[in-house]
C-alpha cells in the first residue's frame, strides 16, 4: 500500500457537467485521504468509518448521476447504455459492502485490495461511461430545442 500512487485530480476526468465534476472531485479526495490514513496503522473502526463514509457519498452522488440520465432523457436515447451505467454503479456498492463484510469477518489483507480496486473502478467508470453521458448531455444543451 505505502507503495501505491497517490490518486490526483486531473482535467483529464472532467465529464463537462459541472455538478458531476464537482462531485468527482470530492470522490477523488476521499480516496486519496484514505489512501494516507489506510497506508499507516489503521484499525477496523478506521476501515469502517472510510467505507461508510466512502459509500454515503458515493450513493449521494450515483443518485445525482442517475437523476440526470432521467431528466436529459439518456434513459431513452440510450437505453441499453443507461442499463449499464446503472449496473455498474449497483456492483460498486456491492463490491465496497462485501469487502467490509470480510474486514468485520476477520479476514486478513482485504485493505490491501480495497483502494487499488476503488481508485481503478472510478478513474475507468468517469473516463468510459460518465463521460460518454457528459458528452450526451453537452449536445443536448447545445441544441437548438434542448
Ligand atoms: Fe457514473
């Protein structure tokens, strides 16, 4: 862990919807507070409050997400991508709460695993999916009867 490199903020995860981003961003600082408290001698409660507070906000923010996907109409100019955008947010939690589960069941190294997963899964969901529905709802601002 102390060997992992720190997750920064850079432009390059900007989606163009300035709530989203800024979100993003407060996701990113989560993280890369964890990563310095979870890279000393961190306890369980310590490992807890991180993935309780990781989740809350990472909730908040995929229900802002999908508000937006309804009320630009994404659910139905793009269904299927819209099914799977979904998904993907449903398997982060899961995979968030199942790895707490194995922490609060004893077994041993599950911090280890945790922040690459967390870190790898937002930078490819915000520079696959969130931006391919910035870039939806960027044209559809754009035009002439959005
Ligand atoms: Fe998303």
């Amino acid at each position: 862990m102390a060997n992992s490199v720190p997750l920064v903020w850079t432009d390059s995860l900007l989606t163009g919807v300035a709530e989203i981003d800024l979100q993003h961003r407060v996701l990113v600082d989560i993280l890369s507070e964890a990563q310095v408290m979870l890279s000393g001698d961190s306890g369980t409660a310590q490992f807890e409050r991180m993935t309780r507070d990781l989740l809350a906000y990472a909730i908040y923010h995929f229900a802002a997400e999908e508000r937006l996907m309804q009320q630009s109409g994404y659910f139905i100019a793009a269904p299927g991508d819209y099914e799977n955008h979904l998904a993907r947010h449903r398997y982060f939690s899961e995979r968030v709460v199942a790895l707490r589960d194995e922490v609060r069941l004893g077994k041993k190294g599950v911090e280890s695993e945790l922040l690459p997963f967390l870190e790898a899964w937002l930078i490819h969901h915000i520079q696959s999916v969130d931006k391919e529905l910035g870039q939806f709802v960027g044209a559809r601002a754009l035009a002439p009867d959005g």
